[in-house]
C-alpha cells in the first residue's frame, strides 16, 4: 500500500481534503508519562534509546499500541543536528540536555561541519524507516527538526537558560556572525528534512521553541527568513506537508504566516479562532490544549476538549493536539479521555457555499 493513502486523516488534514472525523496526535506522545517507557528507560539511556533505531522505533510505537492516536512521532532529539556537526552534547538528569563546550564566542563558528551529516544522522532515516513498516495504514508518520533559532539558542546558551543573555547579546553585538550560524543551521536542517521524507516521513514539523524570546526586529531577522527558507526548499525537493509551531511567538503569527508552513501549531495563548484569523485562507492549524488541562480530572478534560474543538468554527485543515509536549505528570488514563473526547466528536459538515467561500475568517 502506498505510504501516501488517502486512509490517513491526518495526512488529509494537512492538504485540505475532507475528513469524517479530527485526526489527533499529542506532542512528546511516546515519553516518561507511560510506563512501559519508564521500563525501557530503566535499561538505558536517553541518547542510546534515540540513537538504536530498534529501541528508537519501539519507543515511537508505543503509545499507538495503546492509544487511537492518527500518527507516529519519531522518538528523537531536536538537538542531534549540531551534535552531528560537532558539538558534544550530553543529557544530565535534572537538567535536560546540555552542550559540553557551548559557542562562547563568534571566532568558534569553524567548529561546525556538515561534512559527513547524513551518515552521522542515519540512525534518524533508520528509525523512520523501521516505523514507516511497522505502522498501519491509517496512520501517519511525522519526521521533525528543530528550527534555526531555537538550535542557535541551545548552541550558544549550553542547554536552556533563565534570562537567555548570551544568545542576546550575540544578536544585538555580532548580528551578521550570528546569521552566519543561522545560514549554517538552515541548509543543514533543509537536508536533514529531506532525508528525512525520503526515509518514511509522511509530515514533517518544525519547532521553534524560543521564538517567544526575541522582539518583533528579531522575529523579522532572525527568525522568518530562514523558515521560510527551509519550507520553500523541503518543498521543493518533497511533497511532505510542513508543520510549523513558533511556541511563544502567538503575537506574531501573521508575519509568522509569511514562512509559507502547511500547518501552524498554536500554544495555548492563542485560541484556535484567534488564529484562524490571522492566518491566510489556505493555512491549517494544529493544537492547542493546554497540557496541565490533562492533570485535572475526566469531566474537566472531556468539557475542556470539547470548548476548544466547538470554538474552530472551520474543522478544514485543522489537527488536535496539546499547546505544547504532554506533561510526565500526566495519567495515562486523562490522556486516554483527552484522545478518545476528540475521536467521538462529531464534525459540522460544511455547507457548500460556505465551504467554498471560506477565507479563513
């Protein structure tokens, strides 16, 4: 069966056909809240999990084996792209993942080499290609990257940081070797997703996680150029549509438009209403609960989910998912109501003339 069937809603979703029901998928689905995730975990590490495309695929396929969910996220790391063009990097338990020896000064640009980058990455194509065979036909299967802003984030900040001074600094102090990373990143990235959809991507995703630390100037200059580079490119090399989630950037979403994504994954700051406004006819969007929802209890969920589905007024070109990743927090059985909510909710089937006349409004 072609891996592009016209079974798969989410797939559908993204290109605007119609669909009988919402496709769904949760952000950070295969992680520490199940248990049989926390058994593997045990066992290993985190990087060797990512990097052993066995352990890698086992572990994206396991919340689809106990949720309906309509796709499969690679288990992976956003930060393996400048870990494969050099940077040593590390997870330290408490502290999420750090870079050994960060980019403390503009004259280490030299360091970073795409020589050699696909190899150095095939653990990713491998895994995808494992989950590509290995899931059903009525699902999809989601590739991802980090964006450039975000990776130069991490780079130059070691892991995250409170006040984020040293990426700042470098923007407003060495603006162009600051783009210099930014170029480096953006063609690496763009080969990165490529591979990627030729090894069994379906979709791909962009996140962008720190966009929501620059002002509007650096939004413009740092942030939507090389996007909006990425995107044309994947496009023009792929047909996989593109997903892209600026976390934090809401307040921008119109010029965040002009990255020319598929979809755009919407935090929880921003009602889906809000958003369908400000972005063209032909956009989608994916999102937006609140993970901490997902805490609470079974009515809570079950009215939250249904308030946010009920308030998209245009169901085309629309995902269900969290605002951001599913809490470690989280019950496996809230996140079972959450998916299940979503799976009985019944779509208004569109007039023709307002289907058709839509702009997005």
């Amino acid at each position: 069966m072609s891996q592009h069937t016209p079974q798969k809603l989410l797939l559908k979703a993204c290109r605007g056909e119609p669909v009988d029901r919402l496709p769904v998928w949760m952000m950070r689905q295969a992680g520490r809240y199940l248990p049989e995730y926390r058994k593997i975990r045990e066992k290993y590490d985190f990087t060797t999990m990512y990097k052993q495309p066995e352990l890698a695929a086992e572990v994206t396929l396991q919340p689809l084996k106990r949720f309906p969910l309509d796709a499969a996220i690679i288990f992976s790391d956003i930060l393996v792209i400048p870990e494969a063009m050099g940077m040593a990097l590390a997870f330290v338990e408490g502290k999420g993942p750090q870079f050994q020896t960060p980019l403390t000064n503009v004259d280490e640009l030299h360091i970073l080499s795409r020589d050699g980058i696909e190899e150095k990455l095939r653990f990713v194509f491998q895994t995808l290609t494992l989950v590509s065979q290995e899931v059903d036909a009525s699902r999809t299967v989601i590739g991802f990257s980090g964006a450039p802003w975000t990776l130069a984030v991490y780079m130059v900040e070691r892991g995250t940081s409170r006040d984020f001074r040293r990426i700042k600094q470098w923007r407003f102090q060495h603006p162009q070797q600051l783009h210099r990373l930014m170029d480096r990143l953006a063609v690496a990235i763009t080969d990165y997703l490529v591979l990627q959809a030729r090894a069994g991507a379906e979709v791909v995703q962009l996140f962008d996680s720190w966009v929501g630390i620059l002002d509007e100037d650096g939004v413009r200059e740092f942030v939507i150029p090389y996007v909006q580079r990425i995107i044309a490119q994947v496009k023009r090399e792929t047909d996989v549509p593109i997903i892209y989630f600026p976390r934090g950037g809401m307040q921008w979403l119109p010029e965040l438009a002009r990255t020319g994504a598929d979809i755009y994954g919407i935090d929880w700051t921003l009602s889906l209403a809000s958003a369908r406004r400000q972005l063209p006819a032909e956009s989608g969007v994916q999102g937006n609960l609140d993970p901490t929802v997902l805490l609470t209890d079974g009515d809570t969920i079950q009215r939250t989910t249904r308030h946010m589905l009920d308030a998209v007024e245009n169901h085309r070109r629309y995902i269900v998912n969290l605002g951001h990743g599913i809490l470690p927090q989280t019950p496996v059985h809230h996140a079972q109501i959450f998916i299940e909510t979503v799976k009985t909710y019944s779509v208004p089937v569109p007039e023709t003339s307002h289907h058709t006349h839509n702009t997005g409004d």
